[in-house]
C-alpha cells in the first residue's frame, strides 16, 4: 500500500492553491465587478484553503478506499475527494466573500459557481497528481514493474 508523505500534501496543496485562488479570483472579479473585492477574497483564501487542503490530504491519507495494490488510485476516488473538498471549501469561500464585501447573496453566488469550476479543476489536478510519484511511500513490498526490454 501507499502512502502520501506530509510534503507532499503540502506540495499539492499549494499547486492546487495557486490554481483555485486564479479561479476565485476571476470569478470574484465577474460577479462583484471589484477587482479590490476579488484580490483580497482570493488573498485571504490562500491562507484557508492551504489549512483545509493539508488537514483534507492528511484525512484521505488515512483512507485506503480506492487505492489499488500496484500503487495506482480509482478514479472515483479523486471524484470523492474532490465533492468531500468543495462542500468544505465552498463553505470557506462564502463566508471570506461576506466578511471582505458584505455582500451575502453575491458571496453565495460566488461559492456557487465555484462547485462547478472548482469540482471540474480539482479532479483533474487530482487526476495529474496520481501521475506522479514523488512523495510517495510505499508501505511493505515496493511495487514491481514489469520488465518490457524481453
């Protein structure tokens, strides 16, 4: 079985910082019409978000459902991963909305739009993180790859 070591959580969690934080930003810029509002709402999430991001990686990490014996991981579980992180981050976003601008339904509308970016951005950031192997512990027997040079 693998494993994910705390630096890599932390990796991962700031790439996908830096790609969601571009994504609220863009969309709080369209729906408060206010890049000062857009700034400081994607500013203050990169701290949040990275908080949540670890504390979620740290929590899945310990969760072996989806994680195939050769090393590999089941599509379904980025899907979950990233439903199970957008309810918690969706949550976050609204409520930095509201206390930056004030503005509750604009901070709801916000969080909206974001399930379906951030869920679609997510499993494919997910998705490219099964890819790499940095990070990676693996648990007893290292897995074998199969000699293709014969």
């Amino acid at each position: 079985m693998i494993k994910d070591s705390n630096l890599r959580s932390f990796v991962k969690g700031v790439s996908w910082r830096l790609v969601g934080s571009i994504d609220t930003f863009l969309l709080g810029w369209l729906i408060f019409d206010d890049i000062k509002d857009a700034s400081q709402i994607a500013f203050l999430e990169l701290t949040t978000k990275i908080v949540l991001y670890f504390l979620h990686e740290r929590a899945w990490n310990a969760i072996k459902v989806g994680r195939r014996p050769d090393g590999s991981v089941a599509p379904w579980r980025s899907l979950v991963k990233a439903i199970t992180f957008r309810v918690l981050a969706s949550a976050d976003t609204a409520f930095l909305a509201w206390i930056t601008t004030g503005k509750v339904a604009a901070s709801f509308t916000l969080s909206g739009f974001e399930l379906a970016t951030k869920l679609g951005l997510f499993y494919l950031h997910e998705r490219l993180w099964t890819k790499i192997n940095w990070g990676r512990i693996y648990e007893g027997e290292p897995v074998k790859k199969e000699d293709t040079t014969r």
